[in-house]
C-alpha cells in the first residue's frame, strides 16, 4: 500500500486512520491536542503520536457512551476542527494579502523617490 493511500483524521476526540485495505475509527476517552499531535508514515509504518490536553491517567482508550453520545462527541470535535481549519486558512489570506499591500507600498514609495529624484535634477538642471 503507497503512502498516498493513508488518511488520517484527528480531532481532539476522535483518531480516524484509512490505510487500504485497514480502516480504524476511535472516539478517544478524553481530549487530545489535536493541532501538536502527528501521523509518520516511515518503511511502512504509521507512528501516531498524541498529546494529552490534560496531563492525568486515561482509564480508557475509548469513550464510554450511547451510540447518540458518541455521535454528538465526534459532531462537536470535527465541527471545532473545521472552524479552526477554516480560522487559519482565513488568517493565511489576510496575510497574504497585507503582504501584497505591503509589497505594493514599498513600490511606489521607490517610484515616488525615483519621480523625485528626476524631478530635482530637471530643476538644478534648469536653474544651472
């Protein structure tokens, strides 16, 4: 199986590893920092390495719940991911696009020196 048949999915309450022919789906028993937790694929195998946002024993690796519990866990987690996903991509755009302003400030203030400095040496030249 290549690489590029993994997918992983971590939410601070659920671990989801797609890795054909293999599919694993965890509603974890407590929250996980999700943004500082990785997945390495390496000579064919999958180290997942989470991070507990809160430093106690986990009794369980799972959640104990309804089926409706775990549902509305996992709702909530991925819910939270994608708000965040999208609150980075939103930040990475208006860096973006300051930078491009940025960009285009410094530009024309060498312009603006460049019309100046023309401009001066038309009047010594004139004056001269």
């Amino acid at each position: 199986t290549s690489p590029q048949a993994l997918d992983v999915l971590l939410t601070k309450a659920t671990l989801r590893v797609s890795f054909l022919p293999f599919l694993i789906d965890l509603c974890l028993a407590h929250d996980v920092d999700d943004a500082n937790s990785k997945a390495v694929l390496k000579d064919g195998i999958l180290t997942i390495t989470l991070f507990k946002l809160e430093s106690k024993l986990w009794g369980d690796l799972l959640y104990d719940g309804t089926k409706d519990e775990i549902t509305n866990r996992r709702d909530v987690a991925l819910a939270e991911r994608t708000a965040r996903v999208q609150r980075k991509h939103q930040e990475v755009l208006s860096r973006k696009v300051e930078e491009e302003r940025m960009t285009l400030r410094t530009q024309m203030a060498l312009e603006e020196n460049e019309r100046q400095m023309i401009d001066d040496k038309k009047s010594r030249g004139e004056a001269g």
